[in-house]
C-alpha cells in the first residue's frame, strides 16, 4: 500500500491553479505532471498543510488563503527605479522577473510591475501576492524519498530535477 502523504515523500500530482475571476495561472492536466519534495518548502505552505495525510487517486479542490500561498500584496516592497538601471537592451515588460541583489547581498526576485517613459516600478511581491489560490489536484502517486533526495531537498527523476 502506498504511503500517505507525509514531510519526507515524494508527490506526484496534476493541478489547475485559478484565481478568483476564474483566469487559470497555472495547469498541468494535459501536460507532465509535477513532483515535489513534501516538507522542504517546494510548494506554497498553505497547498502543503492541505496535502499532508492525502493519499494517491484523490482528486481534491483546495483554497489557499493569501497568507498561506504567495504572502499579502506589501506595497513597500515597490520601488520605482529610472530605466537607466537596466541594460540599454532589455526589452521590459510587465510581469517579467530578474534577480538582483537585496541590500544585505542576498540574491531576490523581483517583477516589473509598470513601465512609463523613463521610469519602472518593480516590486519583490510575487506576481500571485494577495491573491486567493484556488486548485484543482489529482494526486497521482506517492512514495518514500531517496536519501539523496532528502539531503538535496527536491526530487531526482521524472517530474523533478535531473542532476
């Protein structure tokens, strides 16, 4: 009998991720599905908590609060910066993402949230904070995690990183 779902397992699954007005940020039904290392924080902890104890051909429909999925939408982690700062050949656009370095040299994401005439406002919000998460999952297949998978904190094979 396969294991239940539990920090430590691997997690194969298919899932539709839509928002409140109905537009689907993400999907894999249709394509490869996806594999995740429960407990080491590959997953939003809102969609992990409702995950825990689950068991493999359930198909499940989840709501993750804000709080528990991409964090509530911070304005003060906005910032508008001249165009200057970009390379001279960067074509940006909203809702793209690039790394840069937080002030205590910690690498970070941040998007493009408005580009006007010689100014950009970016944002280290993910372009999902302050949205309500709702998803559709089809547990596909559950498993005990290799050694090497638990020390690397992800999945090796099919659906997960290759090394």
């Amino acid at each position: 009998m396969k294991p239940a779902i539990a920090d430590g397992h691997v997690v194969t699954l298919h899932y539709r991720l839509t928002l409140d007005d109905g537009f689907i940020a993400e999907q894999s039904f249709g394509g490869e599905p996806l594999a995740y290392l429960h407990g080491a924080s590959n997953m939003v902890p809102g969609l992990e908590r409702q995950l825990a104890g689950r068991n493999a051909g359930e198909v499940l429909e989840l709501v993750v609060p804000a709080a528990e999925g991409y964090g509530e939408y911070d304005p003060t982690a906005e910032q508008r910066v001249p165009r200057t700062v970009f390379p001279p050949d960067a074509k940006l656009e909203v809702g793209m993402s690039f790394q840069t370095r937080a002030r205590s040299g910690q690498s970070m994401p941040v998007w493009v949230r408005a580009v006007a005439g010689d100014q950009v406002t970016v944002t280290a919000n993910h372009p999902l904070a302050g949205q309500r998460l709702n998803f559709r999952v089809e547990i596909l297949d559950v498993r005990r995690a290799t050694p090497e998978e638990k020390k690397h904190g992800h999945v090796h094979g099919p659906g997960g990183h290759q090394h």
